[in-house]
C-alpha cells in the first residue's frame, strides 16, 4: 500500500505517517517514511509517503498512491491529481466539502477536526484520522498502534492521541453499520 499523507505544518502529518510506519515495522512488513515539509513549517505544507508492504520496497518514492489522506484542501488539490485510479481518499470533512472529484475513485470523509474538538484537543485530528484509515482498509491491526502508543520512545501515547485513535475507529465502524457497502 503506497501512502501520501498531506496537510499543513503543525497537524501532525509526519507523526501520523511515522506512528503508521513504527506500526508497520511490528507488525513485520517492510515499510518506508519518507517526510517533506516547507520552509515554514508551522501553517506549511507538510506531507510524507508511507509505503507498507509483505515484499521488498525498491524506493520511498511515490508518484502514484493507492490512498490519499488530505488534511486540507490545498493538499487535496496538489496530491489528488496523482492518486491512482481507483484510489482510496481520505480527507478531513471538516474543512473541505464533499467535492466533484468527477474521477473513478473512491472517498472516505471524516470529520476529524470535529471529532478531535469535541475530545477536547484539535491538535488529535491527525490520530481521528489514523484510527479511521485503519479501521477502514484493515493494512494493519490496531493492535500494533496500541504498542506504538505505549512504547515511551514514541511520546505519541497521550490519554488525547490514544482516544481520538480510537474514536477514529469507531466513526467508521459507526459509519458502516450505518452505510453498508458492497
């Protein structure tokens, strides 16, 4: 599974890759990061590649991602060009509305700077969103981000990040239970 990741600085974008990545790693597959931010960082662009796999990885570079997750509409319309037909996109329904994509692909909105205010913390969307990628292509078992969370080298296993994961999770299962699709 090739990944783009991609929103502003400060969102959280490289740790919500890196946190896949790590997962990856113990759930033994091959797995490549590769981050890229702006100059600016803060209110920038950010954005990293993913690539989490059962056989060998030749590059992190990634042209043409099977998922897309944008965090921000900027993103959605700098990276959605490239994702690969029939690709899988995520973005932040919060802030960007359902747009025409007018293309074969298929979309997952979720509201994740609501469900992370609503926690208390909009700085947890990213984790609302990993949660809910996770629960929506099963690539690993949420297992192996728990370990990620607990492990103290992370520093990513806040009581905030570990809910919001997991409300992430259940909007989807929520979702559906609520729309079934073939």
């Amino acid at each position: 599974m090739k990944i783009i990741i991609a929103g502003s600085g400060g969102q959280g974008i490289l740790f919500m890759g890196k946190m896949l990545a790590f997962a990856g790693m113990l759930a033994q597959k091959k797995v490549t990061w590769f981050p890229s931010y702006g100059a600016e960082m803060r209110g920038g662009t950010a954005n990293c590649t993913v690539i989490v796999s059962d056989s060998m990885i030749g590059s992190p570079v990634v042209l043409n991602p099977d998922l897309l997750v944008a965090m921000n509409k900027i993103s959605l319309d700098r990276f959605l060009p490239a994702l690969a037909k029939k690709g899988l996109l995520f973005y932040d329904s919060s802030i960007i509305s359902e747009p025409g994509f007018g293309r074969d692909l298929r979309t997952v909105p979720v509201p994740a700077i609501h469900i992370a205010g609503a926690l208390g913390s909009v700085k947890s969307a990213n984790m609302v969103m990993l949660g809910a990628l996770l629960a929506k292509t099963g690539i690993l078992d949420i297992k192996f981000i728990l370990e990620v969370f607990a492990d103290p080298m992370m520093s990513g296993g806040s009581e905030v990040n570990i809910k919001s994961f997991m409300e992430g999770t259940a909007y989807i299962e929520n979702t559906k239970s609520k729309n079934p699709r073939p």
